[in-house]
C-alpha cells in the first residue's frame, strides 16, 4: 500500500545541535534586507550608525584624516570613543594603532592606506610628518542591529558571517524584530541555508568567522 512521505518544514532553532542554557546564545535583533528570512540562514551584520572624528589638540603632524563617505561604520563596531595613535613615526609616512573603546586592540594602519575594520577611515600624509603619540578619536554612536543575508562577495561587511537566524521573519516589505543565534552553539551544517551561488571556499570562511563567535558546524 503505497504512503504519502511526510517533509518536515524548517521550524524555529531546527539546526541547533546544542547551545547554551538559557537564552545566552540568542539575541534580540532586526531583520533586513527586503528578504525572507527562515531558521538556519546565515547572517551578517548591516552596516549602519555615525561617526565624527577630531584630532587630539598638540598634534604635530598635519595630515588628514578621513572618515569613509559611504560606511564610516562597519557592522562590528561598539558605540564609544575609538583611539588612533601614532606608533610609529616615519618620514612622509607613520603607523598608527587603533584601539577600541574599551582599549583593545583593533589594528594598525600605515600613513596613505585606508583602514576597515570596526570603522573605515583612511589617512593621508601632510606637509608636516606625524610624531609617535599623534592621535585621532572616532566617536562611534547609533551602532546599527540589524541583519542581512551573509554576502560573501561584499566589501561593506556584510561578507562577514554573524550569526543564524533562528526563525522565519519575513523582512519583505519592512524590517521585522526576530532572534539570531549570534554565540556558543552547535549547528548541524546541513540545515544551513547559504547564499545562492556561493562556493566551498567562501562557505569555510564564512564557518572560521562563525567559529570565532562560538558557533561550531557539526
């Protein structure tokens, strides 16, 4: 007697092989992208919020400094103070470390290249070379929630996978509210759903970076 199989739809955390007690693996978040989110779909962060910077009075060095037009912000950036400082002094050129606003450390940039990694900046020599010491300050505020689909070709963040979506959320016409696994889990990889078009290699990245937060594929 032939039967009817029965095909379980994707319902809500079906990927998750284990997490952590509680809710601590979860966050509340926003769903973008004028898409249809479902449950294992890997996610990055929007770029979004605003960014002032100002050079520390007494700097010697008088070249510019150059908050990107487009994405000043990047999706994993922390609201506060970030600190540019001169580390290393050069003629016509220089290092500068950029330090977080809790005082970790971001990364360094050389004088004349742009900087992308939290904030996106760029400096330029001046006519007067920079000093060890010369500083700049970011003030980074309205650091934006809201996630999009992972786009591993993308140069605005987006190319940088942070977390699953947890459920549905339908964010076609409007953004909505929605749950994203974004720490300290396990997750079945075959339930995850990729972008169309993406290759092994991407999808390795893309799987380094989720490890980074925690997130083990099985």
């Amino acid at each position: 007697m032939a039967q009817t199989p029965l095909i379980e739809n994707r319902h809500d955390g079906g990927f998750l092989v284990s997490e952590a007690r509680g809710h601590r693996s979860r966050d509340a978040a926003t769903f973008s992208g004028a898409v249809k989110h479902l449950p294992g779909e890997v996610v990055a962060k929007k770029a979004g919020g605003t960014a002032t910077a100002a050079a520390k009075a007494g700097n010697t060095g008088n070249g510019v400094f150059t908050l990107d037009a487009t994405t000043p912000v990047l999706p994993s950036a922390k609201a506060g103070i970030y600190v540019v400082r001169c580390t290393i002094a050069a003629t016509n050129s220089g290092t500068f470390r950029v330090f977080d606003p809790n005082g970790e450390v971001v990364g360094d940039i050389v004088v004349g290249q742009t900087f992308a990694d939290q904030i996106k900046f760029a400096i330029a020599d001046g006519a007067t070379d920079f000093v060890v010491g010369d500083e700049f300050d970011v003030d980074v505020s309205v650091v934006s929630g809201t996630f999009v689909p992972l786009n591993p070709t993308a140069t605005d963040g987006t190319q940088i996978a942070a977390g699953i979506s947890f459920g549905t959320y339908d964010a076609t016409l409007a953004d909505v509210p929605g749950l994203v696994v974004v720490r300290d889990a396990e997750v079945n990889g075959a339930e995850l759903i990729w972008p169309t078009g993406i290759t092994a290699a991407q999808i390795a990245t893309a799987e380094g970076q989720l490890v980074t937060r925690g997130i083990i594929t099985r």
